[in-house]
C-alpha cells in the first residue's frame, strides 16, 4: 500500500466527517460486500463514499445498492431525487434499487427482489429498529454474515449483529 493510499484510509477512518459515519467504514473493512440496503438516505455523500471504499477493499464485482427513502414525498422536501440517485449510483458503476416508502413498505420489496443483503445501514432512531414488524423484516433480508448498523442516541452508527434479528423469534426464509 503507497503512502498516499495508507494516508487516505486514516482520513476515512479515522478523521472523516461526520465522525459518528466511521463505525460504518471500519466494519466494512476487510470484508466482501455485493448488496447494500440504505434505510433513510441522508444524502449521496455518505453513499458514494462507501461506494468508493469498498471498491478499494476489494470489492469488484457489481454491487447491488437498494435504498428505502421518501425521496421526493419527504415533508420537509429535502429528500434526495429518485432521478439523482439512479444516475450517481449507475455512474459509479452500481445497480441502483430506489425503494419509494418507509421501511415497513420496502422491506418485503427488497426481500422478494435482491434477498439477502450484505450490509444495512439503518440511518432512523433506536426505537424503529426495535419495532417486532421490523425485526421480522429486517431477518427476512439478511443473513448470518449481514453487517447491520444503526443511529445510536449520540447520532453515530452502531455495529448490531444479525444474531438479535434471529433471537426476536423472525422466521428465517430459506431459498
């Protein structure tokens, strides 16, 4: 690894902003990652960074890359564009799946489409991600080797692991 790679990683991991994002880049370090599942996108900043991380770590094959956001019907209008999405994501060179909804309406739509995913990032509170309904459909798309991470109450992301999916009593479906 070349001096300027070397130095790149610690910025990412270490000195990136926002600080409570770099649990998400640390966890996918290492690891092969071809789905992603964004619940609540906060921007496409976040996105192609990660895209472009897992690219360095390895990853290059096609990533599948779904989103379950409001886009253009979030109330306060600041949503990311379905349009937008699509075109960055394809210009990056990933299979975009925008999912228009809340998570509750878009994760059996991700489970019937793409099944198991790789890694969820549940950018929304504490106490959705603690919702029985959620849990059962969170187990549906996932798999004992899923990376999930969700918002703490500090704002930085969590590592959570698949194993408490499986403990809330979801029923696992396997192909």
């Amino acid at each position: 690894m070349s001096l300027a790679q070397t130095w790149a990683t610690f910025k990412l991991l270490h000195l990136s902003k926002p600080a409570g994002d770099r649990c998400l880049y640390k966890s996918v370090r290492g690891q092969t990652v071809a789905s992603v599942l964004e619940i609540n996108l906060a921007g496409l900043d976040r996105t192609t960074r990660l895209i472009d991380w897992l690219r360095q770590q390895g990853n290059e094959g096609p990533i599948r890359y779904a989103a379950i956001d409001l886009f253009e019907m979030a109330e306060d209008g600041h949503g990311v564009g379905l349009k937008t999405f699509h075109q960055k994501l394809s210009a990056l060179g990933v299979k975009p799946l925008p999912i228009p909804g809340t998570p509750a309406q878009g994760l059996p739509r991700v489970a019937n489409t793409l099944g198991a995913i790789d890694l969820v990032v549940f950018d929304a509170d504490q106490q959705q991600l603690d919702d029985p309904l959620l849990q059962t459909l969170l187990n549906r798309v996932t798999h004992q080797k899923s990376i999930l991470l969700a918002r703490d109450a500090r704002g930085a992301f969590q590592l959570h692991g698949t194993d408490r999916l499986q403990a809330s009593g979801g029923q696992s479906r396997v192909a």
